[in-house]
C-alpha cells in the first residue's frame, strides 16, 4: 500500500443516464464528452497541436494519475508532497466546475489514505481477454464514503487536508484561490462541527445576470441526458447546489 492524495468523484444520475438514452451514439457522444472534460483538467490548459481540427489535452506534463469506472472518476497522486497536492487540488477544481456547470453533476471529496492499483492484461489463444485495472484500500473505501454521504453536486477538501501545510496562513494563502469555507451538506441531516473547504463554482463574484445564467446551467445539467429531476432527493441536490452558488453573488 502506499500513501496518497486523493480526489475522488461520482457522477449524479449516471444509471437514469445509461438506462434512459436508448441511443448508443448519443451514449458514445455524451461519455466522450466526460473523457474530454477529464483529460482538459489532467493537462490544465496544455494543448498538443490539433489533430484533424479535434483539440486534444497535452498529458505529458501532468504527475497526477486517474481510473475511470463507469460512474466514478478517481485522480490520486504518486507521493504526498506539498507540491503534489497542490496540482491536485488544481485538476480536480477544474474538474468539479466544468461537470457540474456545463456536462453533468458530480460530487466529490479531496483526502488522503493509502492505496493499492493492480493493472494488466492477458489475451489468450482463444481471443479471449482477462483483464485487470483495480484501485483499492482505505484510502478509496474512505473517500468513497466522504463523497457519497454528501447531499449536492459540489466537492469537499477533508478538514485534515490543512494539516498537509507548513501552517494554516499558507493552506489558506493556497486554498482560498480554489476554495471557500462553508457548511457543506451531507445526507441524513448530519450537521458538521465547522466549516469546511468547499471548491469552488467559480473563482470571482456573480452579477446577477451571471448568476442567473449559471443558476439555469445548473439545473441544465441536472435534467440533461433524460434525467428525472422529480424526486424529492434530487431535488434537495439542486437545491442545496444552488444555495452554494448564491455565495459567489455580488
């Protein structure tokens, strides 16, 4: 095992996704528009030069590792530097604000545990495949249960995360440019002690023209892709989406 940070994600409504677009094209279409969204915030706005005019993300710069698994999305890191938290935080910010905005929810949970990947293939005479790509350990099963405890399309920074600074002033100094405080959420009624990081939906204040238009992108979203926003569970996600959005209000 060994120990990592980790930014682990879910997508919100991904069965009512599959099950409901009957159109294998248009499934083709809209998951490839989630491996765009992933690699664009692996590169952080490198770009490799156009290919047939299709824009692709420069990966080859980027020290953070990440497994895609149907409705789960994990990016961890390969040591637990400062320095490799920090391009975390950074990948899974730009993560969180392009699904939840423009593609489709998410939620999620930056923390740290450790971590074991088992990867390989083998084809036999038949054709036939035996393949393994497994992500495990406590780091995974705690990250798991962060995210899904939570009650909204957003993304948390575990308290013990400020702990990984040299002290509070540049946690905060860091943070603040990809994260608020706030009361995030969670199912059940659980309420928090304290605030916690929640990253953000965007980095500057809203008018209210913007928050207007990013309020209805939000709820987009959330029905895009033959989705049911009926039910009372969803609609306390969105609710509680939106009432994080209204603190970037002007």
């Amino acid at each position: 095992m060994k120990e990592v940070f980790i930014a682990y994600f879910d997508f919100l409504g991904f069965k009512e996704f599959i099950l409901n677009n009957i159109d294998e094209n248009e499934l083709m279409r809209r998951m490839g528009h989630i491996f765009r969204d992933i690699e664009f915030s692996l590169g952080q706005g490198e770009m490799q030069e156009p290919r047939n005019g299709v824009i692709l993300a420069d990966l080859s710069n980027s020290k953070i590792n990440c497994l895609n698994i149907s409705d789960t999305v994990v990016f961890w890191t390969n040591d637990t530097t400062i320095e490799s938290l920090k391009e975390l935080v950074k990948v899974a910010y730009e993560f969180n604000w392009r699904e939840n905005l423009y593609n489709f929810p998410v939620r999620g949970s930056i923390s740290k545990g450790s971590i074991r990947i088992v990867n390989g293939i083998n084809i036999n005479d038949l054709g036939v495949t035996y393949g393994v790509s497994c992500l495990y350990g406590k780091g995974i099963v705690n990250a798991h249960i962060k995210t899904e405890s939570q009650e909204w399309a957003g993304t948390v920074i575990d308290n013990s995360m400020i702990n990984e600074f040299t002290n509070e002033d540049e946690a905060f100094s860091f943070l603040e440019k990809f994260a608020v405080k706030y009361m995030v959420p969670y199912k059940n009624g659980i309420i928090q002690e304290k605030e916690e990081f929640a990253l953000r939906l965007t980095k500057s204040k809203l008018n209210e023209i913007a928050y207007t238009n990013t309020k209805e992108n939000i709820e987009r979203v959330f029905s895009q892709d033959h989705k049911s926003t009926t039910h009372p569970n969803v609609q306390l996600k969105i609710k509680n989406t939106i009432d994080f959005l209204s603190t970037f209000k002007e």
